[in-house]
C-alpha cells in the first residue's frame, strides 16, 4: 500500500481554507489548474511509497514512539508558493516551525528504522497542496493573491498515517482517495 506520515488541519481550519481558494477559483486561468479536494488536504512529513503489508507493524509502532516523543505545537496556514513552475500550488505553515521539522525527522526516521527505502534526505518544507497541472501554468496571479492570507492558529496533537490510492478510472480531474490507518497522539513535551 502506498503510505504517508502527516498532519492534517482541524475542520474549521480547512474550512477557512476553502473559503480562500473559492476566491482563487474566480481569478483568470483558474480551470487550467485541477485543485485539490478539501479531504485530501495535509502536511506530509514523510512519504514512504509502497509498503508492503508486513511493514506496516513496525512502522506503525515506531510512528507511535515518535508521537510519544513530540509535544503539541502551534501552526498556522500562512501564505502560499509554487513548485515546478507552476506544477504545483500550495500553502505554507507559519507556527513551531522547529517542532514541525523535527516530527518531519522522526516520521523519516520512524520509515528508515522500519525498512523503508526512504531515498536522499532533504530538509522539510513545509506545504499543503492546493492545485496541481500537468503543464506550466503562470501561478504567480494566485501566489500574489495568496501573499497576505494567513489563517487562524490550531494545536497540533497527533502523527497520522494515511494511505493514498491513486485514480484508476481516467477520468480527468479525478482526485486520490486518501484513508487514515493510524492515529497517534502526542504525549511528550517535545
């Protein structure tokens, strides 16, 4: 299955969110770019591909560890930005930034530890993905637009673990199905 360690923003925070992007959706170009579905909103912190079923144990048990080692931490949505010219849109994270990266660590450790081929390590950026395009899309008007937002803090008190499966059916604009399959809250100070 194919596996993620995230953290995933309160209701009411994907809420506001929603309400930011349906003023974006109205800006020129808006239909070039396929925007992501409110459930599938998060920050990965690690991302692990496929795992096999006989993984899932060990990495669950040393993702719970690593909730146990992290205290709760402020964050906020805060600005936006692009990857690969406008491949990608997305929304940061202002807060705990440090605490942030340091779960972003252990989720890589936790899959390391576990056996799972984590490739090169690269220093975590945080970001929620909003839109996406196949093709270079200018998104400058929509990060612009973007620049001022910045959204009502919540507590981070929980590691998730989330298995995406990928459209099957071709339709386009079809988006990932995303389920969690474990949950575990946050019992240390940090």
């Amino acid at each position: 299955m194919r596996l993620f360690a995230a953290v995933l923003p309160p209701q009411d925070v994907a809420g506001e969110l929603a309400a930011e992007l349906d003023a974006l959706k109205r800006l020129p170009g808006a239909d070039e770019l396929r925007w992501t579905g409110r459930q599938g909103w998060h920050f990965t912190l690690a991302f692990y591909g496929e795992v096999g079923d006989d993984v899932v144990p060990g990495l669950s048990a040393r993702l719970e560890r690593a909730a146990g080692r992290t205290g709760a931490f402020e964050m906020a949505l805060h600005r936006g930005g692009q990857f690969g010219r406008g491949r990608a849109l997305w929304i940061g994270a202002d807060g705990d930034m440090a605490a942030l990266r340091l779960l972003a660590d252990r989720a890589e450790a936790a899959g390391r530890k576990a056996g799972v081929e984590m490739g090169e390590h690269r220093r975590y950026k945080a970001h929620l993905t909003v839109a996406r395009s196949r093709s270079e899309v200018d998104v400058r008007p929509y990060v612009k637009a973007l620049d001022g937002f910045a959204g009502r803090r919540w507590t981070v008190g929980e590691l998730v673990l989330v298995r995406s499966s990928l459209p099957r059916s071709g339709v386009p604009g079809e988006q990932p199905r995303y389920e969690v399959v474990g949950r575990w809250g946050f019992t240390g100070a940090g």
